[in-house]
C-alpha cells in the first residue's frame, strides 16, 4: 500500500529537521522514489514548504501549547498539525485526525495538544499578533535587521511577506521550438509575463510542455544576466557555474543554437541534470564540463572565450520565496566569507576572457556586499576594467525574484 500524503510530509519533515538536506532536494527525492499522485504531489510540496517558511510561528504557538522538550518525531507531527489549522482551508476536526492516526505511541500527547490549540485559538491568535517581528514574520531577526538598514522597514516587512508567500509559475518558452505567445495560447489562464517577453506566467504547468520541450522553469530575473550577456552566433562562451542549465540553455537560444557554449559545474551529479535539460530543449551548441575553474584546467587557456557568464554561488537571498529553507540556513559570517568566494571566483574567470570581451557577473542575492560590493572591488582591481550596465530586480516591487546582474567589459 502506497504511503499517503500526510506520511509522507512527515518523512519529509523528519529528514529536513537532520539539517543535511534542503527542502527541494528532499522533496525531488520522495517524489522519485513514492510517484505520488499529482494531487498528493502538490499538497504535499504545500505543506513541506509551508510549515518552514511559517517556521518561527509555528514553533512558537507549539511551545505555548507544551512545555518542555519534544523528540523530533512529535515536532515534526505537531507542525505538521498546526501548520494545517492555521494556513489551510480544512475542517480542524480532520487535520487533528490524520495528524494524531500518524503519532503512534505519541497518539495521546499530540491529541491532546492539537485539541487544546482549537479550544484555545482566539488567545493563541492574540499570542500571535503580540509576539516580536520575527516570530510574526517567521524570519531570523538578523536578516530583518539588515534589510531594515538596506531598503527601510516597510520594505523589510514587505519582503518577508512576499517569501512567505507560494511562488508562483513561470517558465521561459523554448524559442527553439516555440514561441511566448504561442505556449501562452494553450493553456487557459496563461499569459506572457509583463517583465520579460520570453516568459509565460501559468495557473498549471502540462506535462506536454516539459515532455516536447517547449518550455523551461524559470523565473524571468534570471534572464537579465543573460541578456546582458547578450552572445552572438558564432561566439565562443563560457558558463561559469551553469548546472542545471535554465541560463546555459537560455543563452543557446540567444545564439541561434550556433557557436559554441562550455558549461561547467563542480559537480558531476549537477551536470547530469543539465545534460538532460539540454535533450530535451533541443540545444546542440553546448558542451558540459566538470571543472572547477579555481584550480588550472587545461581545457582552458587565458583568453580563450568572447564572452562569460559567472553566476555567482551566493547566499541566495533573492529567491528566499522558492528555496524557502534558506533563511534557516544563512549566519551573519556567510556575509563576509561570500563575496571573498565571488571575487576570487570572478578574478579567476576574467583571465579566461578575449581582450574586449564581455563578462557578466551576476547572483540571486540581494545583499550588497555581493553584488556592488564585489563589482566596485574588480573595477579598482583590474586595470582598465568597465563596468558598462547594471540591472537588479527586487522582489516586493518587480514581483519577480531577487536578482542582480553587472555587464563587465575587458579592456581590448
């Protein structure tokens, strides 16, 4: 008998309260390994990702129902149970029951637990509406604090709200095979999106459109950077840290599938993926390498590529709303030890490019010192660099993902 939905979140649960995974690499894996019905599949990605994103809030109305310490197996139900009562439209009665069928040995405790927060739900409710900021907002009071400094208060408040809202679907139309318009038309309810002519926002994603290619999942801030980039047919390009492949693919389309594009990730397993993306767009023009482009690589000679795209690993801040676990993940230090990692990254694959070529250095961040940070340090470190356009995207006014791209020019 095929597991249900609610034991599978709380499998999910329980492997992401170890911390080694995060939450989408989880999700990809159960959904591999169980093939869940579509329906089961989309309540269960609801869940999973609705009780971390509430994480904060949560937590806090569990801890004012019991004191004491819980093992992992009951806080993982007892979110689960909680997070139903308070974000979803189901009877409390059935939440309360398929939470407290799943509890075992723990059957009592969480009864009576999750009984007791419907008795007492307007007190918990003002609980709520008194607890500090990142309870409410269910953030880490740090990253609060420094988007307070960064955009302003109601601006913080305002990003916080957007992450903690379900992201909503885009994918970049394969204009290999098809174009905006023309996937929009085939989908009740799917319109070209107002920020990118290349992207379709959509109520549902069909199958068809993955299994024929005809389409990538893709948010469209990610397009800016290589836009800017802006390869030509016939161009030699490198892209830097390309796995899974929505920018590699991208920049294909841009080329006319001509000239010739390296793809390099760190990891094998990453490039898999990009691999498969690349049959099933269509894309002939690119060549996928492992390569970590810190060491020397004989593949790579200075000088060899027209124009680079290094999409920075970054903290990620940009695209908190889709990679909700993330805001648990980061400390204070990540944001000095990043951009020391992108600079000598981006020094690094500036040797790799033609005198007068073109290099784009862009991250999902949203922080400073990442992004202007680490360009304003180039500009004074290479000699003779420019920088010659800056484009950046901000969540809770450009409804689109936080990105951030800077168009470096080398000087011929």
């Amino acid at each position: 008998m095929s597991a249900s939905p609610h034991q599978l979140c709380r499998r999910a649960l329980l492997s992401w309260q170890r911390g080694k995974q995060f939450a989408d690499e989880i999700l990809d894996e159960l959904i591999e390994h169980e093939k869940p019905s579509p329906h089961a599949r989309a309540w269960l990605r609801e869940v999973l990702f609705g009780v971390i994103r509430h994480l904060s809030e949560v937590d806090f109305l569990i801890d004012r129902l019991r004191e004491g310490e819980l093992d992992g197996d009951t806080r993982a139900l007892l979110r689960l149970g909680v997070y139903q009562l308070w974000h979803m439209r189901i009877a409390p009665h059935a939440a309360v029951n398929e939470t407290v069928n799943l509890a075992g040995r723990a059957r009592g405790l969480v009864n009576a637990i999750l009984r007791r927060a419907l008795r007492e739900r307007a007190a918990l409710d003002q609980a709520l509406v008194d607890a500090p900021e990142a309870i409410k907002l269910s953030h880490p009071e740090f990253l609060i604090q420094r988007w307070e400094e960064q955009f302003g208060k109601e601006a913080a408040v305002a990003l916080c709200e957007n992450n903690n809202r379900p992201s909503e679907v885009f994918v970049r139309a394969n204009g290999l095979r098809v174009t905006a318009g023309e996937l929009a038309c085939t989908v009740p309810g799917a319109e070209v999106s107002d920020f990118h002519p290349k992207s379709v926002r959509t109520p549902r994603l069909p199958s068809s459109w993955l299994r024929g290619g005809l389409c990538y999942v893709q948010d469209p801030s990610t397009l800016l950077a290589c836009d800017l980039l802006a390869p030509e047919p016939g161009d030699q390009v490198l892209d830097a840290c390309a796995a899974p492949g929505g920018k590699t693919t991208y920049l294909a389309e841009l080329m006319g599938d001509r000239g010739h594009i390296i793809a390099c990730d760190i990891w094998s397993s990453r490039l898999e993926f990009l691999q498969r993306n690349i049959r099933r767009l269509g894309v002939r023009n690119t060549h996928p390498v492992v390569a970590d482009l810190m060491k020397e690589n004989p593949l790579f000679k200075p000088g060899s590529f027209d124009r680079i795209l290094l999409d920075a690993p970054c903290s990620n801040t940009g695209v908190i709303r889709r990679r909700v676990d993330v805001r648990w993940r980061l400390t204070e230090e990540d944001f000095i030890r990043m951009p020391e990692q992108q600079f000598a990254l981006l020094r690094r694959v500036y040797e790799l490019l033609k005198p007068g070529g073109v290099l784009v250095y862009s991250t999902c961040s949203l922080e400073p010192e990442e992004n202007e940070g680490v360009v304003t340090r180039a500009l004074a470190e290479l000699p003779g660099l420019e920088c010659t356009a800056q484009h950046r995207t901000r969540p809770w006014l450009d409804g689109v993902d936080g990105a951030f791209a800077a168009r470096l020019v080398k000087p011929g």
